[in-house]
C-alpha cells in the first residue's frame, strides 16, 4: 500500500467516524440538562417541529452547544498551528499571550462598570489582538525570542489582571468567572460574532497545512524547499491570533483544549497536519458539548468549563500518553 | 551555471565571507573544506539565498538569486541544510516535501510517483510508509537526499551529509551524490572528511577565515602546507591510486 499518509482509507475512515460521533455529541448535549428531551425530540425539533415549550429548551441549549463547538474548533485549530509551527509540544494557542491580553481588557471593562456583553467581546478580542502583535515585535528574531517574550509578556498581564481582580472589589466574581471561562453567557449574537472569524481562520491554516508541515523539518529545511519561513510565520500567527481572540473573547479562557485535542489526534492519525487538523477539528466538535453537559449539570447551577477541560482533559491525555507511541512534536 | 562573483557577506559587524567567487558548473562535485566557522555553510546558505551578500552577486542561470522568490530558487538549487531534523513524518511524506515547489495545496499523484522512484533511487524501497523518526542516520539522510532529487534541481548544495554517519553510509551516501552529478547535475559539499572529499570530488575549495584560501583538484591542493595553513595541523599526504590522503602526524603514544 503505498499513498501519502494524508490520503490512506484508514484516514477517511477516521473522519467519517468523527463527523458521526460529533453530530451525535451535539444531540445528545442539547437533550440532557435540568429536564431531559428525548434524542428523536431534539433532531425533530431542530429541523422544524413546532412544540413551543420544546423549542425554548432546544433552543437555548442549542446556541451553548453550537458556541462550544465553534469555540473548541477554534483552540484546536489556533493549538495545531502553533504546535506545528514552534515544532514545540506544549505550544498552544495562549502561547503567544492571548489570554493574557484578553483578561486584561475583560477585566477592565468589568471593573469600570461598562460589562455590557458586547463591551466585554469588543474589550477581550482587542487586548488580545493588541498582545499578540506586540510579543511579535518584541520577539519576530526567532523562535526562541517569539516563545520567551509571550511567556513574559503573559507573566507582566497576568499581574496586572490579579492586580485588577483586587481592586475589583464586589465585582471580583465577574471577573474570576469570565477568566475561568464558559458558555452560560451563550447567546445567538455570540454565534453570529464569532462564525465568520473562526471560519476563515480555519480555512487559511488548513490551507497552509502542507507548508506547516515542511516546518515540522525545521525551519532551514521548510526554507530549502521553497517555503517563505518568515511569511508563513507571519500568516500563521495572525490567524491562530485571530481564532484565539475570537474564541476567547465569547467564552473567556478555556484551557486546555487547544493543547490536548491537537496531541490527542496526533497519537491517533501521526503528524502530517493535512490530517491532522480535520480530524483534531471534529474530535474537538464531539468533545466540547459533551464538557458543557458536565458544566449545566454535574453541579447545581453553572460549572466553569475551564475546570472541566482540565479535569477531563488532562488524565485523559496522560492515558493516552501512556498507551500511545510518543507525542512528540518536534522529536 | 551557477556563479559566485566577489560575494561578502557581513553578520552584525564581522565580515564572515570575504571576496568570494568560484563557478558551478554541470558534471561538478566540489568540495568545500575548511575548520568549523570558516564560513563553508555561510557560503551554501549565502547561495541559496538566506544570506544576502554586501557585495558581490550570485548569479543562477543568468539570474542573480537574491532576486528570486524562495520558490523558484528551490526548483533549481536542492539545498539540504546541516539542521538535523526530528519528525514523526512519514517517510513518503518527508520525500514529498521536496515537490513543494511545484504543488499548491498538496501533492498529487504524479509527486507521489516521482517520490517513490526518489526513494527506490536511494536505495530504500520499501520504506515509504516508516516513520522518519525510526530510521537511523544513514537511513535519514538517504531520505533527505530522496527529497532533493524530487525537487529536480540542476545543483546540490549539501551542508555536512556524511558528518556522523559510519564509514559504509558515507560512502553510499556519497555514491548516491556522484550518480546524481553523472547524471548532469551540480553539486557543491560541505564536507569534515578530507580523504571522502579527495575520493568523490573533482575539486576542492578550501576556505579559511571566510575566504576561499585554496582552490583546484585534490591532488594540486591537499598537501602538508596547504593543511596546516588551514587547518593549523601537522599531516602528511601520501598517494594512493593518485588521490591524495592525508594522515595526521602528531600521534601521541
């Protein structure tokens, strides 16, 4: 058998299993909750049915179901990039400060009394955008100095946002909440905020998934075959910048995920991002609205997502760790 | 032809290529020989064209380098840089790179056929589907050498190929390199092994302190003067089935 990886039936296989498994996850979370809907219920009324009562609770289970889906692809795909492209593998889509930024200005925004839900949006995507460009030109040299000035520049943000959770005062809980992250603010605007943003990220880092993986060679080697490193870097970081920021700014920081799903599917399908990042895409579809189902029910009243994914996620990851052959990114 | 006309190229402050200028030409094998930081893989950089000389030009076909896109520079020189690489790749995959070039989204079939007639020509049928990070040195760097061959360029420029290989992959290794040549390429080595160079190159250039110090066939440059200069060792040189050898004198015991 002799095909280039990216293109073997077992692959095929994979991504047609996912697409099921995703959909059915997406069903299956808008049907339980505080009242259970029966499966049938929910895909009847998802496309069409008229039970008013029923529609209320699809629906707003629904626009959290869908927000997470959009969210997690969003990680995944900004956690594959960087993993890929820092040939590093605990790179993942904060890396390079995001979260950080977006903190910043949420909590602001929150603190100054202006914690409208759009204001919030507007303040968290601009820091973040504002971070990431400014640890790119602090560090744009190489690697190294792109990784250590986000590692600085997350501690200096950091501070500031502890600093401003302090002073927060009876606001504090608004804060903390919106930092742990997670879909109970969910709304329908969130969607329709988001879609399109995390939408053409994804398709320019797919698009640039074989480049990515000459990068995997390293970066000498992705420049002897053609590739423009600096170019790629740069379209690579305001992409995965951008679907970060997007992600963050309607779900607050959800860790994790864009570190995990990418390794996760790695130790599944291997390294070649052709498919790697489908399939990391819609694993992360399957993933998210089942951790939201844990977040509206396992306690009363709301769980922050973020402790979820870190509780699932990471002896998840540690088993697959274990079972499987090396994940490795770079070697 | 590729050309080399007066090229300096300047890191910070510190003139790392001065003057340099040699020419490559079809049926070529050249050796670069010199110590560590003399400037050999500046020079194969330099041509490829990460490095931008102060002065002089490289000229590729009539074309200076420096102005050509990355791209288009690929599909004519096969540069394998001295960076070692660690991938969890496939194999076939690893090969397939070197059609990046030529390939938009990914690669097709007809890439995929070139690459697997690559690998058979280095020798590793059967390999494809291995991981990358599996095989062993040798194994690796035949599979390096499957990618440039896809990229079906006219010149090589290999940074160190044989450097820490054992004796029999350095030899297929650079068995491999003088098959490509005769079959009408160019190619330009950076290479530690003196005698591997005497063996497989018909010219020598030996650099020293970013300059090209000697330069001619191995049996005009390699001797005990020319060594110590460079190298600031004591040989001697002796003949053997008219190459030059060189064996080191100050032996202690």
């Amino acid at each position: 058998m002799t095909r280039a990886t990216g293109t073997t039936p077992k692959n095929y296989a994979i991504l047609g299993l996912l697409i099921i498994v995703g959909l059915a996850s997406i069903i299956l979370s808008v049907s339980v909750g505080s009242s259970d809907i029966n499966f049938w219920d929910v895909v009847k009324t998802i496309f069409g049915d008229e039970n008013a009562t029923l529609k209320s609770i699809v629906d707003f289970r629904l626009r959290r179901t869908i927000l997470a889906v959009i969210v997690g692809a969003a990680l995944t795909t900004a956690g594959c990039a960087m993993q890929s492209l820092f040939r590093n593998p605990l790179a993942d889509p904060y890396i390079l400060g995001v979260s950080s930024g977006a903190s910043v200005g949420a909590a602001l925004v929150i603190l100054l009394g202006f914690a409208s839900s759009l204001n919030i949006i507007t303040a968290a995507f601009f820091s973040a955008i504002i971070t990431v460009y400014l640890v790119y030109q602090l560090g744009k040299t190489s690697t190294y100095s792109l990784l250590l000035a986000g590692v600085a520049m997350a501690t200096f943000l950091s501070g500031i946002t502890s600093l401003l959770i302090y002073l927060a005062g009876k606001d504090m809980h608004q804060v903390v909440f919106w930092i742990m992250g997670g879909f109970w603010t969910a709304s329908w605007l969130k969607v329709k905020i988001v879609l399109l943003p995390v939408f053409v990220g994804i398709v320019i880092v797919v698009y640039n998934s074989w480049k990515l993986n000459a990068i995997l060679l390293g970066e000498e080697h992705a420049a002897s075959v053609g590739v423009d490193v600096n170019r790629l870097k740069r379209i690579i970081i305001t992409f995965a910048a951008l679907l970060t920021a997007s992600a963050v700014s309607v779900s607050g920081v959800i860790g994790f995920v864009g570190l995990i799903i990418p390794h996760a599917m790695r130790l599944v399908v291997g390294e070649d991002n052709r498919i790697l990042l489908p399939t990391a895409i819609l694993f992360s579809a399957a993933f998210m609205p089942l951790v939201d189902v844990v977040a509206r029910t396992a306690v009363s009243g709301e769980l922050p997502v973020g402790i979820i994914t870190a509780l699932l996620g990471a002896p998840f990851f540690i088993y697959l760790l274990r079972r499987g052959k090396t994940i490795d990114a770079s070697g | 032809m590729l050309r080399v006309e007066g090229v300096s190229v300047r890191l910070k402050s510190m003139e790392i290529l001065k003057d340099v200028t040699f020419e490559l030409r079809e049926g070529d094998l050249i050796a670069l020989l010199g110590p560590n930081g003399s400037g050999k893989s500046t020079i194969l950089r330099t041509l490829f064209g990460l490095l931008k000389p102060v002065n002089g030009v490289v000229y590729l076909d009539g074309k200076t380098v420096h102005g050509m896109k990355i791209q288009d520079v690929a599909k004519i020189l096969g540069y394998l840089p001295q960076e070692n690489s660690e991938t969890n790749l496939r194999v076939i995959d690893v090969v397939l790179l070197g059609r990046t070039p030529y390939v938009g989204l990914t690669p097709s079939n007809k890439d995929l056929k070139i690459a697997l007639e690559a690998l058979e020509l280095v020798g590793l049928k059967d390999f494809e589907n291995r991981y990358f990070s599996e095989l062993s040195g040798g194994e690796k760097q035949k599979v390096m050498l499957a990618r440039i061959f896809c990229q079906q360029t006219d010149f090589l420029l290999l940074d160190e190929p044989t450097s820490h290989l054992d004796i029999r992959s350095q030899v297929e290794v650079m068995n491999i390199v003088k098959r490509m040549v005769d079959e009408g390429k160019a190619a330009i080595i950076a290479i530690h092994d003196i005698n591997l160079a005497a063996s497989f190159c018909n010219r020598i250039l030996m650099v020293k302190n970013g300059r090209i110090a000697y330069a001619g066939k191995s049996s005009e440059v390699i001797n005990p003067e020319s060594i110590r200069d460079v190298f600031g060792v004591e040989v001697d040189v002796v003949r053997y089935n008219g190459r030059a050898l060189v064996v080191p004198k100050d032996v202690m015991g």
